[in-house]
C-alpha cells in the first residue's frame, strides 16, 4: 500500500463506526473550554467589523446566507496561522458562536432581518408606518416606537431621547430572555441527550464545520477540509451572481441591478389562466436546495408534496368554487398570498396545526410511558441518567431551574408594568406551564428529526388575547413569555460533539449580550440613516415586509371594538373543521399503511409554505437519495454533506462582505458634504 493509499485510509469517514466519531474524533477526548482572549478580540472584530456588513447583507438577501459567522472563524483562522497560533475545534465553536449570536439575535417577527436587537425596532418602527397599519398606527403605545410625528422617525435615528423607553424595554427584555432559553435548553438537553439520547441531526452541520476548521489550523487538512472547500467555491461562485451584482449595483443606480430576483422569480401574473389565485415562482437561494441534502427526506418530500398539491390543484379548485374572492388577475406573488391566507388558508391551518399539534404532544406523552415501563419490566435495562462526562461544566440541575423560574417571573412583573389592566395570570400560564412543556416537545422533535415540527398548538396567543375580553392593541407588542427553547437543547449538543465545557458558552452569551446591544444601536442607525428601509436599495424587505405587515393587521385588530366581527369575518369555522378532518384523516391513513411519521410533519408544514420555497430543497433530498448517494455511499455522503453545507454558507458570505464593505464605504463617502 502506498503513502498516499494509507493517508487516505486513515483520514477517510469510513473508517468510523459511529457517525458522530467519523466527524469529531474519538469519544473519550477531554472536554476543553473554547471562551479566552482570543474569543472576546473576535467577539470586537464581529461587533464592529462584521456586523455592520451582516445587517446590510440581511435586507437584501433575507439573512439566510451566513456572512459573519464563519467567514469569522475563517479570518481568524488565517490570522492564527500566521501569527503561528494554532485553535482548536473548541476554540472554533465558541468563535462561531460568538459570531453567528451577534449577527443572528434579534430576528424581528420571523421577517428575515438579523444583526442584535435593534433588528426588532427597525421593522417595529416599519410597520407603524406601513400601510397596512393605517388607523391603528396612533394606537400602538410609544414604549416600542415613537410617535409618528416624532423627530427620531423623520431623521431615522435612533440616536433621540423618544427611543429610550423602548430601547429599555429591549434590553429587559433581551436580557431575560437570554437567561431565560439557556438555563431551559440546558434543562431540555439533559433531559432528551442524557437521558433519552436523542442524536440531534442536524447539529452535526456547525459541529463539523468547527471540526474541519480545527484540522487546518493544525496543519492536517483531511477529508472534512476537502468538504468545506468544496462548500466553499461553491458559495462564492453562486454569491458573485447572487450577492455581489445586486450590491454593487446599488451604489451607483436607483434600481440594483439583479440577474436573479431576490428571493424568488415571479410567475404568478404569467400564468393567471392557468393556475388563477396561485402563487407560482422559483426560489432562487442555493442554499435552500442544498439544504435538501441535510434535512430528513420524508420531511422534504411531505413538504413538497404537499405545497404542490395546494398551488397545482387546491387554489385553481377553490377559485373556481368561488371560495378565494379576494384574488383578482394581476395580483403578483405576494398580494396572491396574502388574500388566499385570508379566504381559506388560515382558517384551514388552524385546524391542520391542531392535529400536528395532538400528535407530537401525544407521542410525547407516550414516549414517556413508554420508557417508564420497559425500565420497569427490565430493571436491567440501560435507561437511566448516563453520569455527566466529567469536565462538561455541568451545573446541579436545581441551581438552572432557579435561574429559569426568576426570569420568567420578571416577564410577568414587565408585563404587568407596561399593561396593568391586562390578566396577569394569562402571562403566568404562559410562562411557567405553556412553555416548557412545549419547548420539551419542541426539543424533541429537533432531537430526532432535525426539525421542531409540531411543536406547539396553533395561535394561543391570539385566542387567549381574544378570550380575556381585553380591549387594545398594546397587548400585541408586549413580551409575552410564551417561548419555545427547543433550539437551545441543540446548540448544547453541537457543543457536547465538538468536547468544549458549556461555561464557555455562559461567558460568551454575558460578553455578547453586552456588545451586541452598543453595535446594533450604532450600525442600525447607520444603515437606516443610508436609505428608508424597506427602499429598493434592500430588495429582501421591500418584497417580503408587506405580507408579514398585512398578516399581523389582521390579528392586531381583533380586540379593538368590533374586532371580533373582524376576525370571524376572516377566520372561518367551517374551514378550521375542514382542515382539521382532512389533516386528521391523513394522519390515519398514513398510520395505517406504515408510512413515515417525518412525511406526516412534512405535509402540515407544507401547507403554510409556498412552491417557490419547497421546489429547491426537493431537487436537493432527490438528488441526494439518488445520485449522490449512490455515487458516494449512504455513510460517506452523510459525513461529507453537513460539513459542505457549512462551507457553502461560508463561501456566499466571504463574497458578501467583500460586497457590502464596497457600499457601505462607497454611500458613506458620496454623503460627505465638501
């Protein structure tokens, strides 16, 4: 056998049994702690080198393309090595924490939009302003945006004295929510990876990311770096047309130029006699096909399938049996969305949510029993607690629970400060029961299939709102503690994969907590001071902003006086029993004839989601399963794809920054009055 034969040998996924040891190495590695120095200078280098270029990639792609997180790690790295200074895998999971926290909190109302905090009164003070808020704008109360003829609003600062009742509410609000989702995702990690062993799929994608990183900072590239290249070429390639052209562009012409639309291709008004009241278009990210090569096939395809089913065949039928009124010829992607959601759409899956939310509480509950009897029938059987990896950094489960119970006890006390008349007990149901109980559900469903389907059950909030008989639409805006921390039991995980102690993961969150706050409020006030936003200089807004307004509307409405009327004007009870039968009756015969569980979570989910979003990531499970699976081998493609995944994110956000650090020094230069 020659060298290079027995380097390939040796540094090959095949040679491991276990598929978490052919990405991290061997299992009786020490844990090590990944927080130092070098962790808080990346922490600055993020705060205020990378963030600014983030938020700015983020109103233009959708925050989906992971600039600053391991283009972080990537930079670091290179600096590392020529200052000879070697980072280990644990090192690198904190660094990539660091990074991507800092980028990634404060996503606004599922909008798209990251970058810290202040990403929540950027579309705040949006859809004050908005259309669709018209007639209730005056309503919303100015502890979380200023009024409407406000100086800060007509300046687009928030460097004004009308910010700071809402900025420190935000930071209550982020401080407590951040004790609050660790010390329960630590809870829900001990519980589902100690104790029930659950193997987290998909934490395995920044896991080995950090893991290949690790190897070329000690100078042994192998397979994984091979994999991460690969992912990498492959985003830059793609970020040059995706990303590069529409920024450039920005910085010399009104109207960016954009070879591929942002976020889809709109064929909606093209084939209005074919497929009237149906949302046709082509998701045009690369990332969500390559997306379908990591999350379980059966979710992808029920996914599929089931928003083809609805765009091909459901919203023809329905227009044609006059049920979706509201849609008229013309009407582009969106205004199509948002009128068949208020014909039927919501009203149906509110009822298809209801069964999806039965069957995960349900095999929950079962689960549970289950277990509790085999331990009882075989006493010998290894279902106990496992005994905490010595070194971890693990804390007395008690001490956690207390952290967990005060901050969701000052939830209720803010809550009841800012809306005294509103029922406190609804926030203490919410708090301390709806919660964990769901986020449990949640952390299982991530434990075992990737993903948190049916997690939780449809619209509480907005049903308990509506019961209280409370009258306004402050409560709307308030910090409900109703939370799901099902997420936070994974990035546990990623750090138990990768051998680094969870203290480190505690410090880093104090450390960014704090800079992420002082950042944010600086670049926000930048970038929103370059251009209104949403404008045409951030095409992701402009498109998605006005559906996620109108939608809201509806519900902000409902306990205003006459709200009631409104939303059962919209909100159907024939079409929530319609719903419910049909997703119930799928249910059954998808039990009945042994089909996956995983397709069943995966047609729910596609009910809610447009063809343009599912169609690339079905290309990706299909291609996957049955080419590049059969070329590379089941266990071998599963080693390589999560850690090409990573790598592409990587690649489309190197590309990025080195687009959006043209534009920003290009618009700050042209505003510089000589």
């Amino acid at each position: 056998m020659s060298v290079r034969e027995e380097e390939q040998r040796e540094d090959s996924p095949e040679q491991y049994q276990n598929p978490d040891t052919a990405l991290f190495g061997e299992a009786d590695e020490p844990y090590l702690p990944g927080f130092n120095l070098k962790t808080i200078w990346a922490c600055l280098f993020v705060g205020f080198v990378m963030l600014p270029g983030s938020i700015y990639l983020s109103l233009v792609t959708g925050g989906q393309t992971g600039a600053a997180d391991w283009v972080t790690v990537i930079l670091f790295l290179e600096i590392a090595k020529r200052s000879l200074v070697k980072m280990t895998r644990q090192e690198i999971m904190i660094l990539y924490w660091a990074a991507a926290g800092l980028a990634a909190a404060g996503n606004a109302m599922n909008t798209g939009i990251t970058g810290g905090p202040f990403a929540h009164l950027i579309w705040e003070q949006y859809y004050k302003q908005s259309p669709e808020a018209t007639g209730i704008a005056t309503l919303i109360p100015t502890w979380v945006v200023p009024t409407l003829d406000s100086t800060a609003m007509a300046s687009r600062t928030f460097f004004h004295m009308d910010w700071f009742v809402p900025v420190l509410v935000l930071t209550a609000v982020t401080v407590l929510f951040a004790v609050n989702s660790y010390s329960m995702g630590y809870i829900l990690f001990r519980v589902t990876n100690d104790v029930e062993r659950l193997t987290f799929p998909l934490a395995r994608v920044h896991a080995g990311g950090a893991t290949a990183l690790a190897e070329t900072s000690q100078n042994r590239e192998g397979w994984r770096w091979r994999a991460f290249s690969i992912g990498s070429v492959i985003g830059v390639s793609w970020g040059l047309l995706y990303v590069m052209i529409p920024i450039l562009s920005s910085t010399f012409l009104v109207t960016p130029i954009t070879i591929l639309p942002i976020p889809f291709i709109d064929f909606t008004t093209s084939l209005r006699e074919v497929l009237p009241a149906t949302m046709v278009g082509i998701g045009t990210d690369l990332g969500t096909l390559l997306a379908g090569f990591v999350l379980p096939y059966w979710v992808v395809i029920g996914t599929f399938v089931s928003s083809a089913v609805i765009a091909l065949v459901a919203n023809p039928l329905l227009y044609h049996n006059g049920i979706l009124t509201t849609w008229e010829p013309g009407m582009s992607l969106i205004p199509t969305q948002i009128s068949n959601n208020i014909d039927f759409w919501l009203s149906f899956t509110i009822g298809a949510s209801l069964v999806i939310g039965i069957v995960g509480f349900t095999a929950t509950i079962r689960a549970i029993l289950k277990s509790n009897r085999e331990r009882r029938e075989d006493p010998n059987r290894e279902t106990e607690v496992r005994p905490t990896p010595k070194g971890r950094g693990d804390l007395p489960i008690w001490l956690v629970f207390i952290f967990w119970f005060v901050s969701t006890a000052g939830f209720v006390v803010i809550l009841y400060i800012l809306i005294p008349d509103f029922p406190w007990w609804i926030s203490v149901i919410f708090g301390f029961l709806w919660s964990p109980v769901f986020s449990y559900i949640g952390a299982r469903m991530i434990g075992i299939t990737g993903s948190p389907y049916g997690t939780s059950f449809p619209f509480v909030k907005e049903a308990s709102f509506l019961l209280s008989g409370y009258r306004g639409v402050d409560v709307w805006f308030a910090p409900i503690p109703i939370f799901e921390h099902g997420k936070v039991a994974e990035t546990f995980k990623q750090l138990d994969l990768t051998k680094t102690t969870f203290g480190s993961v505690v410090k880093l969150t104090a450390v960014t907590t704090i800079l992420m706050f002082v950042c944010s409020f600086i670049f926000y006030s930048l970038v929103w001071k370059l251009n209104p936003i949403p404008s045409s200089a951030y095409p992701y807004v402009q498109k998605m902003w006005p559906l996620n307004a109108a939608m809201r509307t509806i519900w902000v409405k409902s306990t205003l006086p006459g709200g009631i009327t409104f939303i059962f004007d919209i909100i159907k009870i024939e079409y929530i029993i319609a719903g419910l039968g049909i997703t119930g009756g799928l249910f059954g015969l998808i039990t009945l004839v042994g089909g996956s569980p995983l397709f069943f979570y995966g047609l729910v989910g596609g009910m809610a989601m447009p063809l343009w979003q599912t169609l690339p990531t079905f290309f990706g499970a299909i291609l996957g399963r049955y080419y590049f699976t059969k070329r590379f081998g089941e266990e071998k493609w599963m080693s390589y794809v999560p850690i090409v995944l990573a790598g592409y994110g990587a690649g489309i956000g190197l590309i990025g920054m080195i687009a959006i650090a043209i534009a920003l020094i290009s618009k700050a230069i042209s505003q510089i009055v000589y």
